[in-house]
C-alpha cells in the first residue's frame, strides 16, 4: 500500500483514539516524535466501543486507556455537549441517558422503555449486533419497500470484506481512464448498472490539491470546499463486479453492526436491535444511541428476535480448546495451564471483533455450531496462552496461516 503524503496538512486528527489498540497506539506515538512541527489532535469516547486487544489484566480499562493517550497526548479537553443532536431537550436528556444505560445496577430493558419508543418493524436505518440479524433487517426492510429484484439500480450496498480490483475514472474528454481501486469494509457504494453477470457499483472519493493545481486534473470533478490556498475536492470511480463477488463481499446497507457505525452520524430515523441479546454490552448501547441526530428518531425493536442457546455456545468452546490442546501437544509446544485459554476468554473475545478485519463474530446454532471466532497466535512457535493469542476470525486466520506456508 502507498504510504499516506501528509506533506499538505498542518493539522493530522486521530479519530476513535479509544478505539485504537496498543500496536496502533504506539504507530502514532512514534509518529508524534517524527513530526513535532504538526499539530496533532485526537478525538474519542471512552465509553464507546472497546478495543479489541486487552489493554492491561491488571488495570481498569478506562484509567489505563486514558494514561497510555495521556502519554501522546497530554493536554485534553473535555467536552460534554453532543454536537450532533438537533433540540436542547435531547441534549438535556442525554446526560440521564448515559448514566441509565453505563449502570449495571439498572437494567437496559427498563432504560431503554424510560427514554425510547417500541417498535417491530425496521426504520430507514437500522443498528444490529449480530451479523445474521442484520441481514435479516435487510430483508424486511427491502419487502417493505416492496423491492422484488435481487438488486436495484440506486440501492447502496455495504462492503463487508476487503476487495481489491480495477475501476473507472471519468475524464474531462468524456473517456474513461482505469485504475486500481479498493472497496473497504464498511464504507457504502451505489449501484448505478445491473447486468445478467456483472454489477456496477460507484465510489465517491475526495481529495485535498492545491488549489494552482486543479486546472491540471484530468478527471471530472466536483469542488466541495476552498480555503488557504487548498481545495477539496470530490470524483467518482465506477467498478463493475461479478454477481458472484458482490454476494461474497457486500451486503444490503439498510442495517449495520454497531461496531461498524461507529463515528458515523445518522439523521434519519434509527431502529435498535440486538439490545437484550446477552453478548451486547452497554458502550455498544451507548454507541449506538449517539449515532442520532434526534431522540425522537430511536426506536427500539421489541419484535419477535432470533433464538440464541448461549450454553451450545459454550460447549462449543470446550470443545475448540480440547482441539487447541491437541494441536499444541502434537506441534511439542510447551505451555504454563494456569495461562492457558479458556472458555471465558473466547466467550469474551466473542463480544469484540475481529483484531485483523474488524468483522463481528457471529455464531450460528442448529443441528451443529458453526463459529467464526478462533484464537491466532502472534507467536507461531508458542502455543495457545492468553499471552500469545488474539481474536480473529476464520478467514483472516487461513489467509494469515496460507501466507505463512506460502
């Protein structure tokens, strides 16, 4: 991957800085120490989402988080006014809101009834914890809109895997210039061509030039912003994807994990789902809640919710350590038992995400288990101890392992 220029900025702006872990923390120490000259900002909410990897076993997470970004970043300021939403009532409510849904001694159910309304149907934009749900809500949601058709020409479409491939430029001349494109995960793209193999998808992208330089561009443009001798602007690539990659790596953007909007601000009506589901913590209620512009606008879904038998879960877990210990003991690695995995670290681990692509770690229970949560261990010589071993997913861990052996 091209190294990011940051010769044109004065000002670099680390955001979700809570949300980072430890590796990425140090990346941007170091970066700190090279670049004096920048002024360099960070923003986050240490009651939002979690990182994946454990900062410290032997710290609260919270006092430990604030002193490793104390460490970077050691003047701080506190803002306690919620920008995005609209009305002063909501803002006033916002504080009870918080200390209702971080309160272990309250229950969410009761929290959410004070502050929200019930609903069983989805909204324009949906919130879900689990995967399956919220492709479920996708569904429903496309019913409703009385859509019949596999896809439609103005649907967005969600990336849930990384997809590297070849798109189109608009030129100036009315030609098309290819390039090498990326789709990332969890940013949306719009349909724009449907064909019996193949569908065209477009990405809006923006960029920062110098404002002299805009008359040596190329490709069709759109000025969004000038200021202090820079502009921003924006350009759209169009890809063109077969059916058959558009099923693996994108999915309907009517609803999205929690874990994924983070950041993100919606101002459209919001519908919750997954909020009594036994995994959800309350930063991921809290996460979502604050993703509205306006109270008014959050529902929460009271419907009838996809069964979850969390003991078959458990077993399962069992049995993957049973598998690990195998492993270990056949590959003569030695290991301490007391440091060993355990049930409760993968059960913890399957609240997070995955450390590697960020995907939430869904567990799908019928006649068998199929999970995708596994243990990868950072060193390959070592065995399974909760020293050595982070969550990731299935598929991230066989790319990793087929590298590895390749």
């Amino acid at each position: 991957m091209q190294k990011f220029d940051d010769s044109l900025f004065d000002v670099i702006v680390f955001d979700e800085i809570f949300n980072c872990d430890l590796l990425i923390l140090r990346r941007i120490y170091e970066y700190s120490l090279r670049n004096p000259h920048k002024i360099r900002l960070a923003i986050g909410d240490s009651d939002q989402n979690r990182p994946v990897e454990l900062w410290s076993t032997e710290i609260d997470h919270k006092e430990y988080s604030y002193h490793c970004i104390s460490v970077i970043f050691q003047n701080q300021i506190l803002l306690k006014q919620n920008k995005r939403l609209k009305n002063k009532e909501d803002i006033a409510m916002l504080d009870n809101i918080k200390k209702d849904i971080l309160n272990p001694k309250i229950s969410v159910s009761k929290t959410v009834a004070k502050y929200f309304t019930l609903t069983d149907k989805p909204s324009e934009n949906n919130i879900a914890y689990r995967n399956e749900v919220a492709d479920d809500v996708s569904r429903t949601r496309r019913s409703l809109l009385n859509k019949d058709q596999p896809y439609e020409i103005g649907e967005k479409l969600l990336c849930k895997k990384f997809y590297k491939t070849i798109g189109s430029k608009r030129m100036k001349d009315g030609s098309d210039k290819k390039t090498e494109h990326r789709c990332n995960k969890n940013c949306s793209y719009t349909i724009t061509d449907i064909n019996p193999d193949s569908i065209t998808i477009k990405d809006t992208c923006n960029r920062v030039v110098l404002s002299d330089e805009l008359q040596y561009l190329q490709e069709e443009i759109t000025e969004i912003k000038q200021k202090n001798n820079y502009t921003l602007y924006s350009y759209d690539v169009y890809i063109k994807i077969p059916i058959s990659k558009i099923k693996h790596h994108f999915t309907y953007a009517y609803c999205r994990t929690g874990h994924s909007i983070q950041g993100i601000t919606i101002d459209t009506a919001i519908t919750i789902y997954d909020h009594n589901f036994y995994y959800t913590s309350r930063e991921w209620l809290w996460t979502a809640i604050t993703r509205a512009t306006d109270f008014k606008q959050v529902y929460f879904y009271n419907g009838k919710s996809q069964e979850f038998n969390r003991e078959r879960l458990l077993s399962y877990f069992r049995n993957k350590i049973a598998g690990y210990v195998d492993q270990d003991t056949k590959a003569k690695r030695k290991y301490d038992k007391t440091k060993y995995i355990t049930v409760e670290w993968l059960e913890d681990a399957f609240s997070k995400t995955c450390y590697r692509c960020s995907c939430v770690f869904d567990a799908h229970i019928s006649q068998s288990v199929r999970c995708n949560l596994t243990a990868d261990r950072q060193i390959c010589d070592n065995a399974h101890t909760i020293d050595n071993i982070v969550p990731c997913c299935v598929e991230c861990n066989t790319s990793a392992s087929d590298k590895l052996e390749h």
